[in-house]
C-alpha cells in the first residue's frame, strides 16, 4: 500500500514539475491561467496525499504544519 501513495506522490511530483516548466514558456493569458490552477491544484493534492499518507511526512520546502493538514479529518 505504502508503494501505492509512493507512486502517487511521484506523480503529483512530476505534473508540478511539468506545469512549472509550461510556466517558463511563451503562452497566452488563457493557457497561463489554465496551468496556474491546475499548479495550485497538484499542489494541494500532493499535500492532501502526502498528510493522509505519511502524516509525519513534510515535503521539501513545506512547513511542517502542512503534514498534519489531513489528520484533522
């Protein structure tokens, strides 16, 4: 199972990825808002994920309290 969120994790990890890249190129207003949110998107699943998951679990760069976001369902 832990393999199972593990794999999710990468995944959200790797859209991010992509999404910041799109970012960096030319793209009109419509497609930068359209990857901004979907940015915002992963980003709160990730964390979602990452708190359910692994609630002692903090990502690079996150404050902790963003671990525990999901324990307090």
């Amino acid at each position: 199972m832990l393999d199972a969120y593990q794999a999710r994790i990468r995944a959200h990890r790797n859209n991010l990825s992509r999404y910041r890249r799109l970012l960096k190129t030319r793209l009109s207003d419509l497609e930068r808002q359209f990857i901004e949110r979907r940015l915002a998107e992963e980003q709160a699943a990730l964390e979602a994920l990452a708190a359910d998951a692994l609630p002692a679990f903090t990502l690079p760069g996150q404050p902790p309290a963003l671990a525990t976001l999901g324990a307090e369902r």
